[in-house]
C-alpha cells in the first residue's frame, strides 16, 4: 500500500488549485495450486485497485473508488478484457450442371459431354466480431464521511449483513473449488444490487443500515425507476463482557420477500480467538447455520481452524472443516496452505476434500 500524496499534490495544485487530494494505490499477486483427488490445478491471479479522497475542507471527506483489476479464479474469463471472438455465418449452396463450355469439332460430341455437378459447397454469408468486455468495476461506489457516520452510494452495493458464518477460514477462492457444495447449503437473500448504505456509531454499539433500490445483484443497474425488487439490511456491533457481538438481519422485498437473520461473538481463549456464529435463512428452503472458528499463532506461523453444520429441511446435514496456516517470508509476502473437508455431500461420486498451496505478494 503506497500513498502518492507528493505527485497528487502537485498536479492537484497545478490543475485545480488545491493540494488536499489523495489517492491510495494497492496490488497484489497470488501463485496457487490445489491437489483434489487426481486433478492438479493451477492457478495465477492478481488484483490492481486504486481509491481517491478530498477533505473539502467543511467538515466532509468525500472517498471514491476508482480502477479495480482482478483476475483470479473466481473472475471469469481473464477478469481484465476478455478475448474477441469472430462468428461467421455459412450457408450451402448446391450447383448442378454447370456446364463447361468448351470448343469441340467433332459433330457428334455434344455439350453435354462437358458438364460437371458441384456439391456441398459452403459459401461464407456474414461475419460478426463479438466485442471484448471489461470486468474493471470501475468508480462504482463513492461515500461522504462526516463525524456523525459514514453515507455511501454504490451501483454494486453488498449488504449480506446477516451473513455471519465464521466456519470458513480459508482465504482463497480456489480452496474449495469443485468440492461437492453438499446436501444443505446456505441461501441468503438478495443482499446485492443499486443502492445505499450508512455507518454510525450510538454509544458503544457500531451501527449500519443499507438499503438496495434494485437488488439485481452485479447487474450495475442505472435505471431503478421502473419495477424493481428492493432490500433493506441492518447490522449492529457491540461489546458484551468479554465478548465482541454482531447481529445482523436482511429482508429482500421479492415474491417471496425472503429473511435472513444472523449472530457471531468473539473472545480471547488461551493463546488465541474463539469465534461462533449463527445464521437462520428461509430464502430458499429454510436453512439454519452453526459455525466456529478458532485462530492462533505458532511461533511466527499464523494457524485458524473452523467448522460449520448447515441442516437443510429436507436434505441431510453437511458439515466442513476448513484450515489455514501462514508464514510470512519477507516484506509482503507470505506461503500459506489451506485445506477443506466436507461430509454429506450432495453427489456421492463428489469431491469431500482438497489442500492447497499458495504464496501471496503484497506491492
């Protein structure tokens, strides 16, 4: 992370009068590969995000994020500009007796004796260059902190504030890549689309409401005028004792205008941090979430372990264990292994398990 404050200054000064812009640059790269059962996947990935900010000097700081790269497994296509592809339309001409119209002298030779068919002839009709997209997310959201809170509007806006499972401690993408999603699984309401949030603070308790004018999730929807389906979301933090505390509650207004509610906590527990949590869904089948995760440190190695049970009505229970270790090698960087484990599976022929091995660099 590298703060360009003396360049910004200068062309901020020389352009618009005023030196109180920032701009945060941040990049980052991941080698990975993940051994689960006799297939071998590699993977390279990395990120390239940029974010800019102004004091305008009343009061308010105005955050705005700009260009964000990424290109990693869960980025479909090569996450930056996918590849052009050209289409051509054929059609099949069929030529019969074309003749050939050659000199003869012989009198009883006709022209008959010249002629040919053609068949199956593939004649080109139309080309058509389908174009490249972009997947930048691109100046998507931009907020205005006061000292009453924090107001953000945002074209993508995620507010899965209920989601509160603290099972999974693994941090790749491609950890649990084809592992059989299992025979329960976890659906929580639209929680992504158009829309805003807020962040306060009330007493001691951290405060956060969100509400999507169109929760047509990764759609950058613009036009939020006509029919739509909107969400609203709440979340809370507070301490309790020696616990920190988090609920969070999500109703999308849908047909069926599905709830999710969710709790965790956290405490110091021997040499490390125990977490629970718990999720309740009905936004498919009603779903209910069970979760813990415990995270230490051994010696210069960071080590977390977590375990979640989701009972689906319905369909068996499935339960994960996943896993993560850590070790920083220098300035930035870092190589970890993760591993997952999963029982009641949805398919029987299904992948239960996988480990991975990565190295992260931080630029």
């Amino acid at each position: 992370m590298k703060k360009l404050i003396a360049i910004v200054s200068v062309l901020a000064a020389g352009f618009v009068g005023t030196a109180k812009a920032d701009i945060t640059m941040s990049a980052g790269s991941n080698l990975e590969v993940q051994s689960i059962g006799s297939s071998t996947n590699l993977s390279i990935g990395g990120s390239l995000g940029f974010a800019f900010s102004q004091d305008l000097g009343n009061g308010v700081t105005v955050t705005m994020s700009g260009l964000s790269f990424g290109n990693d497994v869960s980025v479909s296509g090569d996450g930056i500009v996918s590849a052009s592809t050209l289409t051509n339309g054929t059609s099949r001409v069929h030529l019969a007796n074309v003749e050939l119209l050659t000199y003869t002298n012989e009198a009883t030779k006709s022209d008959s004796y010249n002629s040919v068919s053609f068949s199956n002839v593939n004649a080109i009709t139309s080309s058509t260059l389908a174009a490249g997209s972009v997947d930048s997310d691109a100046f998507e959201a931009i907020s205005f902190t006061t000292a009453s809170g924090t107001l953000t509007y945002a074209a993508d806006l995620d507010v899965d504030y209920a989601g509160l499972g603290v099972g999974d401690v693994t941090t790749s993408d491609l950890a649990d890549a084809n592992v059989d999603a299992g025979s329960s699984t976890l659906t929580t309401s639209a929680h992504d689309g158009n829309g805003f949030s807020y962040s306060t603070s009330v007493g001691g308790t951290a405060l956060t409401v969100g509400y999507l004018l169109d929760n047509s999730g990764g759609s950058d929807m613009i036009d939020t005028s006509g029919t739509f389906n909107s969400t609203i979301a709440v979340k809370a933090a507070l301490p309790l004792g020696p616990l920190s505390t988090t609920i969070g509650y999500t109703q999308d207004d849908n047909t069926d205008k599905n709830t999710t509610m969710g709790a965790s906590a956290s405490m110091a527990a021997g040499s490390g941090t125990l977490s629970i949590g718990y999720v309740t869904s009905d936004a498919a089948t009603d779903t209910t979430e069970m979760s813990a995760a415990y995270s230490t440190s051994l010696g210069a190695a960071a080590v977390a372990v977590g375990y979640s049970t989701v009972d689906t009505d319905g369909a068996a229970n499935t339960n994960t264990i996943t896993g993560r270790i850590s070790q920083s090698v220098g300035t930035g960087a870092s190589v970890f292994a993760e591993f997952v484990n999963r029982t009641g599976k949805a398919s029987s022929t299904g992948e239960g398990s996988s480990l991975l091995l990565g190295s992260s660099f931080a630029f």
